[in-house]
C-alpha cells in the first residue's frame, strides 16, 4: 500500500493521519510534525559539528602509552596499521571497521538523506526509508574503539608501564554522541515529502 | 479522512515505512512486512508473563555484573582488574571526565534504568494498575532505547582482551559470565518484547489515558 498520508510516531510506533492539524501522535501525544524545516537544519548542524570533531578525533592520539618514562602516542590510523603489522588482521579490521569505515558511511548517509530531501534522487522512497534505518542502527558501534582503550588503560595501569586515553578519545566520543542525535532529529517525514513534489518550505 | 479507531488497524513497517493494514493472526504467529521481511507483530499471550521472568533474571545478572570483577590479568606476577570501581577510578586519575561520564550514562545508568523501567512496566501491566505511570514508562523506553551501549561495551572487551593475549596472562572474574548472561538475556528481551503489542494491551487494559 502506497503511504504518503500516514506518518508512523517514532516513539510509540501508532500510525498517524498526516496533517496539519495536529501536531502531537494521537496516542503518546509526542511530538510527531515539529517544522520540517527545523528539523533539517537541526540534523545538518549537529552533523557538522560531528564532521568538525572527527578531525581532531583522528589527529590527536587516542592512547598514550607511558613505557619507563618514555611516551608513545598512537592515533586510530597508527593503531590500526600498528595491529596489521603484528599481525592481528581480524583485531584491525574491527576497529577500522568500527572507527572509520562506520562514522564515514554515516556522514555519507545522512549528507545523502538530507541531499535528497531537497533534490530530487535516482533512489526510491522505500530505499530512502531502509538508508535511515540503517544510518540509526549502526550508529552506537563506533564507539568500540573508546571502550577499548578505556579497558586498556584500566589493565595496563603499573607504576613502571601505563597505557592511558588520549585528547582524541574524548573528541572520538562526543563525535559518535553528535552523530546519534543527528540521526535522531532527522524526521522521517522528509524522506516523503519531496515524493509529494512539495517543498517543504511551504508546509511549514 | 478516517477515523480516530480507523487508524488502529493499520501499520507501518519500522525499516521501509511501508503502511500495512493489520490482519488477524492465530497464537505464537508472526506478521512480517512485505516488502522487507522486517517482523511487524508477534500474538503471543503470555508475552508479559515471560518478559517479567526474562526481565528480572536479567536484573540480577546485571547487578552481578557491575559488582564483580570482570577480567584481571598478570604480567610477570604484577596483578590488575577490571571492575566498575577500578574503571571509574582510573578514569577520573587519567582527568578523562568526558569520557568518564559518558561511559556512566551508556554503560552503567540508562542500562539500569532500562531494565528497572521494563520490570515497573510488566509488572504494573500484570497487577493492572497505575495506567498513567505506565504510559509514561512506554514513552521512556522508546527514548532511551538508542542509548544503551552495553552490547559495544562487551564487545570492546573481547577485542581488549585479544589484544593483551600475548603480554599477559588473563583470568575471567565472576562478572565476566554474569555479563555474557545479561547480553544473551538482552537479545532474547530485545527479540521478543513488542511494543507494538505492549501499547496494544495497554489500551485493552486501561482505555485511553489522557495527559492531565
């Protein structure tokens, strides 16, 4: 059935009339139909603001090791070569994997979703509706690496060896938070609208 | 236009957005969508009954989890562990304050809260009463759903605990089963726990409740 006239409340998943009468979910009375537009230019700036934090989450060194004395800083990239050199390829391939294959995609993503709810795409609406499901559910993942070296630094904590979190740790972090709530405040309801042909400007 | 109840017999697919109209289905049957083969509802009738036992299983392994040790390890006699004390400790030495905090939220109080929220649920479902509070732990849940990381936390541990395989010897603590016994209790919740269906015998058992 083709659904263009009903939305689906995200909190408590009851179909609702697309209107714009209301503006609460019939059931829950969540927020269901807040601006389109609002919520577009929330989504960009809180993945700008990811962007931006995944620099410094790259450049900066996500763990020190303090070996008697001397300081060794690595950042994700030396991480992972590092691993690959020893030899842990299927180690390396999960925080690749899970610290740069996973946020990249995700900013590809959500830049596409955002694209395409202005222009107009090759992709069809049932795509756009799986390329956000999946842009949410892989989200929490990047955060292994941080977990790991938190692990670590816990472990690995005598007075004469010490492995502890670096800057990009914290900017790793807050990078995945930053992602997650821009997803969170992308509204569905932009993926229809352009299928409608209407710009949502107008059904603000 | 239709109707306010009109609306209650149809459903969108939580992956494609595609709008079902709901049909009948007999005991332990399930409805998928059509187009992506994503579970849409499930009738099972003693669903509340095997949530609270599964729910409150998971609670105490839970509790089991946090308060024990996890992992230690030896290198050349010299001796550490992993518990949830020892990683807030470091933490806070290290002036990873952050990180330290959203570690607390993602791994330690909306797993909590998750869970305490879920048994409140089910049980208050069960007995009948407190529709209003209910309602209110519903939309809770559906809010904090994103935002537990415990799953990523384990599997962090494994990949940590590969990587110190070769320097060190390492020795699961008590903590260590108990939380492989809450993700295989999560997973099984997370399966079968609907809320489709939760909201559906919420309006059975207590109409609609209007905000105050």
């Amino acid at each position: 059935m083709k659904n263009e006239h009903y939305i689906r409340c995200h909190i408590c998943e009851t179909v609702n009339y697309d209107n714009s009468l209301t503006s609460e979910c019939r059931r829950c009375h969540s927020k269901i139909s807040s601006s389109l537009h609002d919520s577009y230019t929330k989504t960009l700036a809180l993945l700008i603001t990811a962007i931006i934090l995944y620099i410094p989450a790259n450049l900066y060194p996500i763990l020190t090791t303090k070996q008697f004395g001397v300081n060794s800083e690595s950042t994700i990239i030396e991480g992972i070569i590092h691993l690959w050199e020893l030899g842990s390829y299927p180690i390396a391939i999960i925080i690749l994997i899970a610290s740069v294959v996973v946020p990249i995609l995700k900013f590809l993503l959500i830049i596409y979703l955002l694209v395409a709810a202005k222009y107009k795409t090759r992709s069809t609406l049932l795509d756009k509706h799986k390329i956000f499901y999946i842009t949410e559910s892989i989200g929490p993942w990047s955060m292994v690496d941080v977990f790991v070296v938190i692990i670590l630094s816990v472990l690995i904590n005598f007075t004469g060896v010490r492995i502890y979190p670096g800057i990009g740790a914290t900017a790793f972090a807050l990078m995945v938070f930053f992602t997650m709530l821009s997803a969170l405040s992308f509204d569905t309801r932009l993926i229809i609208n352009h299928e409608k042909g209407k710009n949502f400007h107008a059904s603000k | 236009m239709i109707k306010e109840h009109e609306l209650d017999k149809l459903i969108i697919c939580k992956k494609c957005h595609t709008l079902h109209e709901k049909v009948l289905i007999a005991e332990n049957e399930k409805a998928f969508c059509s187009e992506c083969n994503v579970l849409l509802y499930h009738n099972d009738s003693d669903m509340l009954d095997k949530m609270l036992a599964l729910v409150i299983t998971a609670s105490i392994s839970l509790f089991v989890a946090f308060q024990f040790t996890v992992v230690s390890i030896n290198i050349q006699g010299m001796e550490k562990s992993l518990t949830l004390t020892s990683l807030f400790m470091v933490l806070a030495e290290h002036k990873q304050y952050i990180v330290g905090i959203m570690f607390l939220f993602l791994i330690v109080i909306f797993p909590i809260v998750i869970i305490f929220a879920t048994f409140l649920l089910l049980f208050f479902m069960k007995i009948e009463k407190a529709g209003y509070l209910t309602k209110r732990l519903l939309i809770l849940l559906a809010h904090l759903k994103p935002w537990s990381m415990i799953d990523i936390f384990f599997i962090s541990l494994l990949v940590a605990m590969v990587k110190l395989f070769d320097i060190a010897n390492i020795e699961l603590g008590v903590a260590f089963l108990a939380f492989v016994l809450t993700l295989m209790l999560d997973i099984l919740i997370t399966k079968s726990l609907s809320f489709h269906q939760l909201w559906e015998i919420h309006h059975q058992i207590y109409g609609s409740i209007d905000e105050e």
